[in-house]
C-alpha cells in the first residue's frame, strides 16, 4: 500500500490552519501544487467527491475532515447518527 501520510499531514494542516483554509479557497490548485501533490492526486483532491477522495486512498475519517474543511455546510449533511444502528 502506497503511503498517504503525506495527505493525511495535509488534510490535518488544513483543518487546523484557517490561513490555509482561506487561501485554499481562494485557489486550492495553487495550495495543492505548493504542497508537492502529483498532478493525479491534484485532480483527486480538488474533485473532492468522496469516491475520488477513496480513490486517493485517503481514510474515512480524514476525507469527512477534508470535505468540512473545502466546505463548512456540508455538517448539515454529514451524520454519524446513520451509522448508529449498525453498531448496536
């Protein structure tokens, strides 16, 4: 397995950094280039759908982190309440 330390480093960055966050915003290809991407996870990532982001291999749990992080009003559409039945 290919390692993806290097996306998950950057999605954590992302995340905690609203300087990133704003110029990711503002030009997300200029970010992602800054950050040494190959140009297929480039286009991975800015397609930014969840079956691109599985693609990527990035994990569950830092692709829902990615996509809050691209998109702040996706929470309403996001929910772990879904998966509750399923644990019990």
């Amino acid at each position: 397995m290919e390692d993806r330390k290097h996306i998950h480093d950057f999605v954590h960055r992302l995340w905690q950094s609203p300087e990133l966050r704003a110029r990711f915003e503002a030009d997300a290809g200029a970010v992602l280039a800054e950050q040494g991407f190959a140009e297929a996870e480039c286009a991975l990532l800015l397609d930014g759908e969840f079956p691109a982001l599985g693609e990527l291999g990035m994990h569950p749990l830092a692709q829902m982190v990615y996509s809050l992080a691209r998109n702040p009003q996706i929470a309403d559409q996001i929910s772990f309440g879904d998966y509750l039945e399923d644990l019990e």
